[in-house]
C-alpha cells in the first residue's frame, strides 16, 4: 500500500479509518499485531471503533481539503501552460471554425478536404472559453462552439466578404436559371 501525494494518506487507511495490516506485519512482530487483552469487555471495543470512526471522519475531510487544494494548484499550472490564444475574442469579430469531426478519419481523401469553416461573426463570448457565433447574413448557429476550435479570420484589405457572398448566390442562381433555358432548348429540339 503506498501513500497518494495529494491526500498523504493510503486509501484503504482511509475507507476503513485505520492503517491496513500487512502480510508482513502478520509473521514479524509489530505494535498493530501484538496480542489484545482477553479480558475486554464489549463497551470497550465499541468505544475504541467509534473513535476509529471519528477520526475516520476527520482524515476523510482532511484528505478531501487536501485533494481540493492540489486541483487548484494544477489548474493554475495548467492554466499558466495552455492559454488557447494571447487574446480573448471579442464580440464582432471575425472567425473561422475546425471541423473536428476529421479527427477520427483515417481515409486519405481527408488529406484535402476543407478543415477550416467560415468566416463567422462572434455574437456572444462565454466565460468558459465557449462562442455563440453568427454566419455573415445574421443567422445565428444552434450550438456553442468551443475556443479550441475557433481561430481568428484576419480580413484582407479593402475586400467586403458580405458583398461577395451575395454576389455568389447571384451568379449561382443565375448559372441555374441559364441550365435550365439550355436543358429547355435541348427538349425542344428533340420535339
């Protein structure tokens, strides 16, 4: 049995609220294995078990301050070591967001496909690193997206990206309607 650095007590010492007695201890002569008195009486044992309960209970409180106290410890360290970016995101700006879901392919035509999603607009910025974000026409997006899958979209100069989208499902409806005048002249010259 060995001692956990963080509660300095081992566990079975304190599920039972006493110190184990090893196999050891059991052929070697020590205080845990030397012989009781036989004449004890039963209010005795009850009294010695109800202050190894007692203290049970003051080692299970102690080692659970313990414990609290070294997670915070570690978050700070951890914190200290893996900011997700020097600056947080503010509300407006513009990002781009990883799709994860790559991560668990292994087919080599993931090589080439398009990791990185947007530009989006952050609407809402949560205190647990999470982003309420929006697509550039306004419409929000149903879930929260983590910080870690977010990255900063770095505007080129003078290039309005709500003017080119628009003109995009311009041109695709119109490359549509221009299919469809084609797929018409084509039945009726079959006719």
């Amino acid at each position: 049995m060995t001692y956990t650095r963080t509660t300095g007590y081992m566990p079975a010492e304190l599920m039972y609220c006493q110190k184990p007695i090893l196999p050891t201890e059991s052929h070697a002569l020590a205080w845990t294995s030397l012989p009781w008195e036989d004449e004890v009486s039963r209010e005795d044992l009850l009294a010695v078990r109800i202050l190894q309960l007692e203290r049970g209970k003051n080692l299970v409180e102690e080692a659970a301050f313990k414990l609290r106290a070294s997670r915070e410890k570690n978050k700070i360290a951890f914190d200290k070591s893996h900011r997700l970016r020097p600056k947080r995101l503010k509300e407006g700006d513009l990002v781009l967001v990883y799709d994860s879901s790559l991560n668990t392919q292994y087919e080599a035509r993931r090589k080439l496909v398009k990791r990185w999603f947007g530009p989006y607009v952050v609407c809402k910025v949560f205190d647990n690193g999470t982003y309420s974000l929006r697509e550039l026409d306004g419409t929000k997006l149903k879930d929260l997206i983590a910080g870690k899958r977010v990255k900063l979209f770095k505007r080129r100069e003078n290039e309005n990206y709500e003017t080119v989208i628009n003109e995009d499902e311009e041109e695709e409806s119109e490359e549509e309607g221009s299919e469809k005048d084609k797929d018409e002249d084509i039945n009726k010259e079959n006719d």
